[in-house]
C-alpha cells in the first residue's frame, strides 16, 4: 500500500517539476524572444508598418522565435503582389523582415481595373490602384481574362517583346508612363505629354533607348512625339513633331 502511495507521489511531483520546467522555458522564451526592433526590406507595394501588421498580427506575434518557424519555407496567402516572407532572428528581440514579392511585367487596363501580368502574360493580380514602377502597357486586345491563366492575346510573342523591353528600360533607368504597341509592332513610349516613336525594330531597340536619358531633359513639359524610327544619317538628329 505505501509502495503504491510512493509511485502515486513520485508521479505527481515529475508531473509539477515537468509542468514548473515548461512554465519556466514558457516564460523565458516568451520574455527573452519579444520583439523589440524590427527590419523590413525588398518591400515595394506596401510600407513598412504594412508589412509589420501583416506578418505580426496573431497573439504570438511579437515574438520572433514563433514568427522565424511560422514564416520559414512558406508563402504568405491573401496579400496581394506577396509571394513570399522570411523573418530572420537577428537577436532574440530583433527580427529582420525579408519581402518577396511576385515579379510583375506589366500590368493592363480592364474594366476600371489593373490587371499586373508576370514575364510569361500570366495575369498574376488585379488592383484599382496603380502600382508606381510597373509599366503600364497599352494595344493589348482580349475580351476576357482569368486571375492565374495568360492574357488571351492572339499573339503570345508579344509578351517576350514586352520583357525584352522593359529589361531595356531597367538597364537604361527609364520609367515612361505608359508604353503601346500597336497592331504591326511599333513601340511608343509615353513619358507625360511627350511621346518617343521607336519603330518596330528589334535589333536597333537598345541602341536608341540608351540615347534617351540626353534627350528626356530637353524634352520634358513638350507635348509631341520623338520620331525615332528612323535616324537622319545627314543630319545626325532625330525629328520632334510638336503636337499630339
């Protein structure tokens, strides 16, 4: 009988000393890993207390062990242009927040709203608002678009010519306004009331859009267009047709 209350005893206090053990690494993960000061980069689309609410909402959310296992090798659903998030344990009360977002081409106008496509023409998000450093691409024509599915264009090499040139644009840190393509491939970059006729010639694209960092300065507030579909050997000078 006293053998049996010995066991029953013995159980009980392993029981509190486990229970005491778990409270204390409780508690001391809980007062040791609060997060104190926080880092955000490769944030563009949202700012960084946007971000900060996003990843740290939840009760556990101002501690960085909980949010470095929670984040760690998985996607973050329901943000829009988010793809994926890290959170890096700096220090036990400092975290950095690293931002992937989905890699965006261009986005289209459709009804009332921007439709952002990715380097293959998979419509990849939507928003009323227009994303600052997107371009936005004008003379695409489709009747109907799916989230997640291409843009049924009829041609579907348009979109390597897009990314073609808005590599182009990156290189030479050009940002126009809007960008169109018409039905037989010309290129016209908007940049405000001033328009930039490329033509439709791949081979000379890079050739004239290194150019146009000198020429945008003398340029800005003119309405008209640049014609630079073709090169004035005699003269050495692009044309500027003033007026729309």
């Amino acid at each position: 009988m006293f053998k049996g209350k010995r066991k029953g005893i013995g159980l009980a206090v392993a029981i509190v000393l486990l229970l005491t053990v778990a409270l204390g690494a409780g508690i001391y993960i809980r007062e040791t890993y609060t997060i104190e000061t926080v880092y955000v980069e490769g944030n563009v689309h949202y700012t960084e207390d946007e971000i900060k609410a996003i990843v740290m909402s939840g009760a556990l959310g101002d501690n960085s062990l909980y949010l470095s296992l929670k984040y760690k090798d998985k996607g973050i659903e329901g943000i829009p242009f988010v793809d994926v998030v890290d959170v890096d344990i700096l220090s036990p009360d400092t975290i950095k927040i690293i931002v992937y977002e989905k890699a965006l081409t261009g986005c289209v106008r459709y009804l009332d709203t921007y439709i952002y496509f990715d380097r293959d023409g998979y419509a990849v998000e939507s928003s009323a608002v227009r994303t600052v450093g997107v371009p936005q691409i004008m003379g695409l024509q489709f009747d109907h678009m799916v989230l997640g599915e291409k843009l049924p264009v009829e041609d579907e090499g348009i979109f390597n010519s897009i990314l073609d040139l808005t590599n182009l644009l990156q290189k030479y840190s050009l940002a126009p306004d809007r960008i169109y393509f018409n039905a037989g491939g010309d290129i016209t970059l908007y940049f405000g009331d001033t328009k930039i006729a490329l033509g439709n010639e791949p081979s000379a694209l890079e050739d004239k859009l290194m150019l146009l960092p000198g020429f945008l300065p003398e340029l800005e507030g003119k309405n008209g267009t640049l014609q630079m579909q073709a090169y004035d050997e005699d003269s050495g000078k692009y044309t500027f047709k003033p007026g729309g």
